[in-house]
C-alpha cells in the first residue's frame, strides 16, 4: 500500500481539523492546546495510517476530535487551571442574557438550515456544504465533482437559492 501524501493532506484538511480540536477544547477554557491535539493527530495517523480511506477529511477530523477529548480526559486538564486571586471575588457586570439568547436564534436558525440541505440533490448539497460551508477552494471541489470551477459557482448559486426558498416557506427563518 502507498502512503498518502501527508503534508498534502494536512495542508487540505488542517483548518477544519483545528476547528473541531477548539472547539471540543473551548468550554473547558483549553483552546489554546488544539494545536496539541492536531499535532497528536497528525502524529498518529503517520505512525499507523488507516487503509481503505475514502473520506481524508472525516478521518483527520475525528482523528483531532479523539486526541482533543482524550487532552480534556487527561489528568493534568482535569486539575489544572487558572488560579484566581481576590480580583475575582466580585461578581461579572455583563449580562450575557443576550449573548445566549443570540447563539439559541443562531443554533436554532442551523439546524432549519441543516434540514433545509435535505431539499437539495446529492451534488448541490456537496457544494453547497464543501464550497460554501466549510469554504473549500472552487477548484478542488471542482475537480472531485468533475465539472468546471465555473459550473461550482452556478451550483452554489442555485444551492442558495433553493435554500433561501426553502427557509421562506419555513416562516422566514433568515
């Protein structure tokens, strides 16, 4: 079997790697070590490259997803953390209230959205997820569809489209 092209693919792949790998980290105030988990992944991937792969990108993301809950199962995650002085005994005076109340509209507001890819055929939901979602080069998504860069455009367009239809008849969720 031939080994895969690595720098190749973690040149793909490390954004939306590093993405997953924050945010498992991010609650647990740990954001800063998803390059730790990244690399962790990266590293062992190399050391025992998984065969038959047909999707690089889901398993160099759950790959970083698996080594970020492992760093937050880790002893030293668990007991370490900041240490808070007397400058922290008061109590905050801002009010997130609206902060939560906006990222429930926007979560709410996803998941008619991911409902909504439903209306689209397998190639539109492709583009619409791989070049507009995850904003993957035109190009490459291009190439794995076998059409022209310009032809993923006039997909997108049309994905768009069907979507903004869609949430229309949803109640106007956009």
């Amino acid at each position: 079997m031939a080994q895969p092209d690595w720098a190749a693919l973690y040149q793909r792949h490390k954004d939306a790697m590093h993405r997953v790998a924050a945010s498992v980290l991010r609650e647990a105030g740990l954001a800063d070590r998803a390059n730790d988990a990244v690399s962790e992944a990266m590293t062992s991937l190399i050391s025992a490259p998984p065969a038959g792969v047909r999707n690089w990108e889901a398993v160099m993301v759950t790959a970083a997803k698996r080594k970020a809950l492992d760093l937050l199962r880790s002893a030293a995650a668990r007991h370490a953390g900041p240490e808070f002085g007397p400058e922290h005994d008061h109590a905050d005076t801002v009010d997130i209230a609206e902060d939560a109340a906006e990222r429930i509209d926007r979560e709410r507001l996803g998941a008619v959205v991911w409902d909504g890819l439903a209306v689209l055929d397998d190639r539109h939901r492709r583009v619409a997820w791989e070049y507009i979602a995850l904003g993957r080069p035109r190009d490459d998504v291009a190439v794995e569809l076998g059409v022209s860069p310009g032809r993923v455009s006039q997909m997108a367009r049309r994905a768009l489209e069907e979507l903004r239809l869609y949430l229309d008849e949803q109640g106007g969720a956009a």
